[in-house]
C-alpha cells in the first residue's frame, strides 16, 4: 500500500495519536489527522472523499453529536468509521454497526486496534476501487453504467441475543470424540450467519443468510465444521446435528419475521449422510412445512454428489419443500454442468458456484463465456445463481456482467453470530462516451 493513507482521528486521547507510528512499522504510511473540536471536525468532514479511516471515541460520538456531523456525507465517505470505547463500556459491535460504525474497538487493546485499522485502511481502499468500476459495465440501453455496492442493516435486534463469544480457533487438528461429545452435550453447538448479497437495489431483493454451525471449545472460541462434523459423521451423529440446525434455522427466522423482517431468507445445508434416511428426510421436511415462515424463505442446500449418492431423498425433500414453496440449492456445480440443471430442473431452485470456480474465473481457468452460458442455462430453467467466496472487487464486474443474481464471501461480510446483511444500492452514472 504506497499511498499515503489519510486517517481522521476525531476526540482522541493522546495515545491514540501514536497509531500512525505503529501502522507505518506495519508498512502502511499514514497521514492522521486530529480533530477535538467541533468546527475542526465538521471541516473534516466537507471533504468526506479524503479519508480513507475515521476513529472516534464512543462516548462523544454519542455526546458530541459526531453521529449528526456524519449522516449529511455518509453516502460520499469510503471511509470506514471505527469507536473507540474504554474497558467499561458495554457497547459491541453489533450494536455499533446500526450506527454505521465498521468496528468497536477497547482503546487500550492495541493490537486489536492495529488490526481493525490495517483491516478497514485496506476496506477503503477496495470500495474506492468498486466506486471506480461503476463506469465498467454499461447497462445495454441507454449507455448508462450501474454497479451496487454494499451497504449494512443490523437485523440482530429482530433476535434475542444467545451470547457466545466471537472469533474462530484457527487449529485444524481433528479432536477426539469423548472431547466433542462433551462440548455437544455442554450446548457448545452455535450457528454464524453469512450474508447472500442479491444484485439488486435495495427493497427489491430478499435479506438472504446461509446458517453456518460451529462448536464452541473450553474456552469459547468457534471451532470450523472441518474441526468436529467429519468425527461426527464417521460417529453416525451428523442426522441429529442436522436436525438441531434445522429446529435452531427456524425459531430464529419465525422470531426475525415475526419481528417484521418477513422477507429474511436462510439457506441451511443437510448432509449426504440425513438425505439418505427417509426418517430423517420426512422429519426436517416436516418442520419446515409445519412451521409460521413466510413462503419461500428457506433453502436446502445439498452437495451436487448428493444427486447420485441420496437422489430418492432429496427427490422426496423437494416435494415436501414445494408445499411452502421453499427451495433447494445444488452446490458446486462446473460450468458444464448444464444438462444436470436441464435434468434437475424440478427440484432445483439454486445453485451456488464454488470457490474453485471462482477463483477460476480469476485465475483464468474458466472463462466469462463459460459463465454466461451457464447462468443463461439456469435462468431458463428458473434457477438463481449465487457466486460463492468473492473476496476481491476484481470478480465484480465478470459476475455482475455474467447476470449472477447473488454473491457471497468476506468481500461483503464474513461470517457473523449477529444477523447483519449488507444490502446493495445502486449507482448509476452519466452516459459512458
């Protein structure tokens, strides 16, 4: 990162003045800027396109009406805006997000802080890219230019807070299994959220979430699924953690549409290993069909070696899904895979490319061609595409170009125990000559 990065510190304490030290050893040359007074601050923010990092502590953001000061120039700013807050305060990050923060950081954990500037300078500096590209894909009529760029609604007070901690073990060892059967039994089993952005401006699209389960260690730190559900599978327990998801996915969406987020779809994933079991089959269909849920607003997603290994059962799921009209979702499809749309197209309402393929489509391996080919296929079919593990701007003009309805990755929004979906708002720009 050569450029010089402009960083808007707004009522700091005096150590917080020496971040822009501690960032340049981190090779991130910063130029920051103190503002402890009100006409200082409202300067600083008539040139919102400056900045690539505000930090501002809590308290006056709330006191000192920061909050007023940012609303006007909100939609220009590509910086992120981060509170500061004492070891005292209560406020977290979820709740900071429904005031447009990025972060909520403890002003004295300095590595924390070091990582949320280096995480949100370098955010900046992709959304900068994203505006820029807006002039890339032309709209077919007219010569006009739309892109969308995310922007987030905090849905979590829809849902009462089960607590947990946050963060992720970053060990991959498996465990031994008297270890897992005690963290199951101790209620470590949680779910994360991660959004599914649609391509489309906001209010005409669905907040879409896939359920994510994770398992919470001694310590309270997540274990990834790849820590704990294959010892679960080789223990013949993954049918009844599927069903604990199943039961979990539908109290949360039946609280958030009952809250008046009726629109809110989650995506829910079911093993090979359930799909087998007619039992297993005819109960989570049961429960989806029995429970208060808007029509349409859950999808199954089930593996593309799942049609040949559990076919009867997701044939059977399927039927029993159509009767709300929910879905299901084939994962990991080629783009060659277009007889297997053809072929499926009465049980498939989805279907999600896989990081390969999308890492492809970078790399070179696969081709916008192939992609539009494909996704015409399942558009004929009445399938809608969703582009797994974006986390760059690079892919978003193949994928927005290609007609791919939804995105999915850390680009957007990483996995997250509070339900916040970043939505998409179109920009449209003059006529490109």
């Amino acid at each position: 990162m050569e450029k010089i990065k402009n960083i808007l510190c707004v009522y700091p304490e005096p150590a917080e003045l020496r971040i822009s030290a501690l960032l340049n050893r981190h090779g991130i040359v910063v130029d920051l800027t103190e503002a402890s007074h009100p006409d200082a601050v409202k300067a600083a923010l008539d040139q919102p396109l400056w900045w690539d990092l505000i930090l501002c502590d809590a308290a006056a953001f709330f006191d000192k009406g920061i909050a007023s000061e940012i609303d006007p120039v909100r939609d220009s700013l590509e910086a992120s805006l981060v509170l500061l807050k004492d070891s005292k305060s209560a406020l977290r990050p979820a709740e900071s997000l429904s005031y447009g923060a990025a972060d909520v950081v403890d002003r004295d954990d300095v590595d924390h802080l070091l990582m949320v500037c280096e995480r949100e300078v370098r955010n900046a500096a992709t959304r900068k890219q994203l505006r820029a590209l807006r002039h890339s894909v032309a709209n077919e009529s007219g010569g006009r230019s739309q892109f969308m760029v995310p922007t987030i609604n905090d849905l979590s007070k829809r849902v009462h807070p089960s607590g947990g901690a946050d963060g992720e073990a970053g060990k991959t060892e498996p465990m031994e299994l008297d270890r897992m059967r005690t963290l199951i039994d101790g209620g470590g089993l949680t779910l994360e959220y991660q959004p599914i952005v649609a391509f489309r401006p906001e209010g005409q699209h669905r907040n879409m979430f896939e359920t994510l389960v994770r398992l919470k260690d001694e310590t309270g730190q997540l274990l990834l699924p790849d820590r704990f559900l294959p010892l679960a599978a080789d223990a013949g327990w993954i049918g009844n953690i599927d069903l604990w998801i199943c039961r979990q996915a539908i109290a949360v969406l039946e609280q958030m549409q009952s809250s008046g987020a009726r629109d809110t779809t989650l995506f829910v994933n079911l093993s090979t290993q359930t799909l087998k079991s007619e039992k297993q089959v005819r109960a989570i269909g049961t429960f989806f069909t029995a429970a208060h849920l808007t029509p349409g607003s859950i999808v199954v997603e089930v593996k593309k070696s799942a049609f040949e290994e559990a076919g009867d059962g997701i044939s059977r799921l399927a039927e029993m899904l159509k009767v709300k009209q929910h879905g299901v979702l084939l994962e990991d499809p080629r783009l060659d895979d277009r007889e297997l749309l053809e072929s499926h197209r009465a049980l498939i309402t989805h279907v999600k490319l896989s990081s390969a393929t999308v890492q492809g489509l970078v790399e070179g391996a696969a081709s916008q061609q192939a992609l539009n080919a494909f996704v015409r296929c399942a558009h004929r079919e009445g399938m809608q595409v969703i582009a797994l593990a974006i986390e760059n701007v690079a892919l978003m003009p193949i994928l927005f170009a290609a007609g791919i309805d939804a995105i999915q990755g850390n680009f957007t929004c990483v996995p997250n125990q509070e339900l916040v979906y970043p939505s998409v708002t179109m920009i449209e720009s003059a006529p490109i000559i």
